[in-house]
C-alpha cells in the first residue's frame, strides 16, 4: 500500500448526511469607487443585515462574490471581515477553488487558519479537456486529505465548463471531509440524481433559485442561491415553509422568487445583484472590471423585478 493510499483508506469512515442544511448566502463583495478596493465597511454592513434573517450561513467568494476577481491578499481581508461579524451557530464557507490542486490546498488551509467553516472548491477548468474522471478524483481527494476544514464540492457549468459525474460525486462523498455539493446546473433531475447517489454520505444544496423549492422537495439539504441577496427573508421563510409541511406556503413564495432570478440573477449577473442591493438600499456599488454596470435598460429590468416580488432588505 502506498502512502498516498494509506492516507484516503485512513480518512474514509462512516459518515451521515444532515450536517448542511438550511440556506446560505453566496454574497457580494462591495467595492470601492476610488480606489477599487474591497470595501470592507460596507461587506460588515451588508453582513448585518443579512444575518437578521434566518441564513445557515455565508459564503465568501463564490461566484456572486467575484471570487475569480480577487486576489489572495484581498480574499484574506473578507474571510477576516466574515469572521468578524459571523456569530456562533452561523457558517462561514469560503470559496478556493483555484486551477492548480497546490494553490487550492494553499487557499483551504489559509482560510481555514482564519476562521473558516467549510470551503468551496469548483474544478479547475482552464485544461478543460484533461480533466478527466481520475484526474478530478485525485484532485478533490487531495484537497480533502489536506483541507483543515470541510469541503463542499462545486458544481457550476454556466461558468466553469467541467462536469462533475454524478459516479465522481459518489466516490468522493465516500471521503469523511467531502460534507457538501452545491449543484448550480439548474437541472432538478441531474440535482436529483446527485441526491440518490450520494445516499447518506453527502448533503446536496440547490444553486439556482428558481429549483429552491423544487430542490428541497427532491431531497436536497437547502440552498446557496444567489438570489437570497435581494430576497433573503423570502428564501428563508419558504425553506421554513418547507421544513414545517407547509407547502402550499412554500410553492407560493417560490412563485414571487423564480422570477426574480430569472430576471435579476439569470439575466444580469453580479451587475444585477449589485444593482438591485442598491435599490434595496444595501452596498451593492460597482462591479469589478472587466464587468460593466449595467445601462439604463438593465437597471429598469431589476427595478420592475424586486417590485412584482415585494422583495425587501
């Protein structure tokens, strides 16, 4: 037996779903209109008022946070600013996904060492084509054998081209910190797919939401959805809806937040969220190059979106 064996034979174990639950906020990174920094007053801001609702937890530098944008000094003063403001019974998860297996165990550790919950790691995409079913195996086994702290799996495809196999998924969620998988295909039936297969080693989270709803009804654990930025007390109370049988309650409030994505999130991106933070009178403030605000046209699409849902800070 190899060492590198011995070690992934060492962290395998039993282990049960039901750690991850609840919903989770992938959220913005305000920056500063002068300088382009990150503005840290504002993220604290943001923050609380987002943490008066319900939320499981926070996600720092997913995609909705810019995270292919930042650079490590600057990821390293959010996860700081996050941990700060997070209370105890909150998580705090951190995206660290980088193209390099190295970096992304660099990235684990550091943020683990500052406070982090859990990490959420996409698959390296820039060699798309060679990331094959055993190298991505190796790769997130690697990062879990050296990750202090849990590992949620990403899976992404509007922005990073890799698949992760539903027989991938299951293999890696034999590994005792593989904890979680955010699914942001958008598709109920792969989401499904991903819950019947990783069976009681693996908590699912819809990534869209417009499949918030839908997901939890399927068996998913909860939600990271981008939309909670402008709709958290929504989203929040039809998880609640949900958890307590109500799902007449449920549906009905799924139906003021699937246009909202759609409208917001799916149509305009992070300069929508942005804008619509601002509207809502939180810092949204600018996107980083290389993305634009968004024109006059944009910004009347949001507007009219968060008025038909009642969406509110």
């Amino acid at each position: 037996m190899t060492a590198d064996t011995e070690r992934h034979t060492k962290t395998e174990g039993p282990k049960r779903a039901g750690q991850v639950r609840g919903v989770y906020l992938p959220v913005t990174t305000p920056f500063d209109e002068e300088d382009g920094a990150p503005d840290l007053d504002a993220f604290r801001r943001n923050l609380g008022a987002w943490l008066d609702h319900g939320v499981a937890g926070i996600v720092v530098a997913g995609s909705t946070g810019e995270a292919p944008l930042l650079d490590d000094r600057e990821l390293w003063a959010l996860v700081d600013a996050a941990r700060e403001e997070i209370p105890k019974g909150r998580e705090l998860v951190v995206g660290t996904g980088a193209e390099s297996t190295r970096r992304t165990v660099s990235r684990c550790r550091e943020v683990g060492a500052r406070g982090a919950d859990a990490v959420l790691v996409r698959p390296p995409a820039y060699y798309a084509d060679a990331m094959s079913h055993a190298a991505l195996k190796r790769h997130y086994r690697t990062v879990a054998d050296e990750s202090p702290v849990p590992v949620f799996l990403y899976h992404i495809p509007r922005y990073v081209p890799v698949d992760l196999e539903p027989e991938l998924v299951e293999e890696l969620a034999a590994h005792e910190n593989v904890t979680a998988l955010k699914d942001s295909s958008g598709d109920v039936k792969r989401l499904g797919t991903y819950v019947e297969t990783a069976g009681d080693d693996l908590d699912v989270l819809v990534g869209s939401g417009t499949l918030l709803y839908g997901g939890l009804e399927v068996g998913a654990a909860g939600g990271i959805v981008a939309v909670g930025n402008v709709a958290t007390g929504l989203c929040c109370e039809l998880e609640r809806a949900w958890r307590e049988g109500d799902s007449q309650r449920a549906g009905a409030l799924q139906e003021r937040i699937g246009p909202l994505h759609r409208k917001v999130v799916g149509r305009h991106g992070v300069p929508g969220v942005k804008h619509a933070l601002d509207v809502l009178g939180l810092d949204g403030g600018p996107p980083r190059p290389p993305f634009l605000p968004l024109e006059a046209g944009g910004r009347e699409d949001v507007e009219r979106a968060l008025e038909a849902a009642g969406a509110e800070a």
